[in-house]
C-alpha cells in the first residue's frame, strides 16, 4: 500500500474492520459536537506495539478521568490493536486510536445515561524523523500555555494547541514550547520538554499541567540507566535561556533536538552530546524491547 492508495486503509469503527472511505460516524456523537472524547497514539515497530501496557494505562486514566467508561478489556484493545497491524503492511506503524462518550440526538452539555461510546482506530506508515532534522534540529518559541488546567489527560480537544501550533508557523518556527500563567515551562504543543545543564537533564514533575508522555517515561528509565543525571524540577523561562540543550519527545518523533529558541542558537546551535547518547540509547532499548518479544 503506498501513499497513493492510503484510502484502501482499513479503520476500526465499534466492532468492525472497515475501509477508512466507508467509515462514518454520526453527527450527533459527542466527540464531533463537544469534543468529548479521549484518545492514544501508539507507536508499532516491526509490526510490535511499543509499551502497549504504558499507553493502555494512559488510556484508562483518560476515560476514568472524564468519565467514559472503558468500552474494551485488556484483551480486547489488544486483539484490535494488533488486528488493525496485521491488515497494513508497514513494519513501522503509529495507531491514532480514539474514544468519543457516544452519540446523544439532543444537543445538551450534560451527558444523558447509558450512551454507548464510539470506538475509532486507524494506523500510520511511522517514518523515522528526516537524518537532516536530527541534524540541524527544529527552531522553537515559547507561547503562553493557553490549555485548560487538565493537561494530564489526553483529551481530543485540541483547539489550544492547534492555534499555538498556528502561532509558532505563524513565526517561522516549527514548534512552541509552552509557558505556564506561572511562568514555568509545561511541554511542547504535542510533546513533552527537556533541558540540559551541564551534563544534566531536566524535565518538568508530571503535574495537571501536562501529558505524562510515556516517550519522557522511557528517555528517564533510559537515562537512569546509563547514570545520566535527570532531575524532575520546575523549569522557568530563565533557565531555558541559559540551556546547554533542548529537546522535545513524543512518540513519533522520540527525542527531537531543538536548536534555535526564539530566534537564538541554543548552547552550540547543534544537537548536542547528551542528546546524541540518549537518542543512541532510544533505539537500543527499541531493539532490546522487539528481542524479548
Ligand atoms: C501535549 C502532549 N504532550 C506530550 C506528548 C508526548 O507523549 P508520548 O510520549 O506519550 O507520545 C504528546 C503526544 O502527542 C502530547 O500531545
């Protein structure tokens, strides 16, 4: 399947396997009306899920929190998910799957009882970020972080970040890094936020502020691992001016140097040591997680 034929991929849409061009869903769901719903992306790689276990948690803190019931077991996700991999022929995925609270036919903000929730999921071809990014590294600014106070959720309402993505584009930047009303750095639009000081990382402490990324999880196991020290701690713009490195992590990108803060080269201007290790050890621990599989 190449990119021109994409539209013969095939979606999961509550219950069934479908082609993404037959799959539809009401205009009355909730997801589309209010924006209520939840969702994961989960990276595949050798046609294996990546920390499946980490993103399934997530997911089910996310529905608990907004009160969603999870509508599949443990089992259940994983026979979708995996189905959804084996009806695609990339090696290297990235599953977008999504929970929406379920069609209502009368608008209303309070949820009626008993809705059934919408179940969607598609994969991606996850292609590795381009040799010549990781090179140069990506140009960023900070933006007021202008999201709600319930960041730790991976909700689908995404307007906050959609215009500070606009806004970074808008400055010629690829992406922003976000500063709380506090004046403390919270993460990228879709990315969690490292920073490095003489030889140490820093990270922000998972807070209702941002996305306990399950990237960030494994660059801290990663980290501890090889006796490189990270230290959770509150980062203010200050601090991030005088930063040695930069980097922001998801699971599609990894870790992503970041070497221009608004408008200005960060430490050398190049991606740096401590970022060439840990994006050396990421793809270890990749290679060690398909080997014990
Ligand atoms: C706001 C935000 N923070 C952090 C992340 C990184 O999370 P993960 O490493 O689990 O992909 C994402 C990923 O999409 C995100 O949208």
């Amino acid at each position: 399947m190449n990119h021109a034929n994409q539209l013969e991929q095939i979606v999961y849409l509550n219950g069934h396997f479908i082609p993404m061009v037959d799959s539809k869903i009401s205009t009355q769901d909730r997801g589309f009306l209010f924006g209520d719903g939840v969702y994961e992306v989960i990276p595949v790689y050798d046609s294996k899920l990546f920390r499946f276990k980490e993103h399934l948690q997530r997911l089910k803190n996310s529905l608990n929190a907004v009160s969603i019931q999870n509508p599949l077991s443990d089992s259940e996700w994983l026979t979708l998910l995996n189905t959804l991999i084996e009806k695609h022929p990339w090696k290297d995925q990235y599953i977008y799957l999504q929970v929406t609270r379920g069609i209502q036919i009368q608008r209303d903000h309070l949820p009626a009882e008993g809705l059934t929730p919408t179940v969607y999921a598609y994969t991606n071809p996850l292609k590795p970020v381009a040799p010549h990014i990781l090179e140069s590294g990506i140009k960023v600014i900070t933006l007021e972080d202008i999201r709600w106070l319930k960041c730790d959720i991976k909700a689908i309402t995404l307007l906050p970040n959609v215009m500070m993505k606009l806004a970074a584009k808008a400055q010629g930047a690829d992406d922003a890094i976000l500063v709380s009303r506090e004046g403390l750095i919270t993460e990228g639009t879709a990315s969690n936020a490292f920073m490095v000081k003489e030889g140490t990382i820093f990270t922000p402490p998972n807070s209702n502020k941002l996305l306990p990324g399950i990237t960030r999880q494994v660059i801290e196991r990663i980290a501890n691992a090889h006796g490189i020290p990270l230290i959770e701690q509150d980062i203010t713009e200050a601090m991030l001016n005088e930063a040695d490195e930069i980097w922001l992590s998801s699971s599609t990108k990894e870790a992503l140097p970041v070497t221009m803060l608004n408008g200005n080269p960060v430490g050398t201007g190049k991606p740096s040591a401590v970022w060439q290790n840990i994006n050396r050890f990421y793809h270890q621990y990749k290679q060690e997680c398909l080997q014990t599989k």
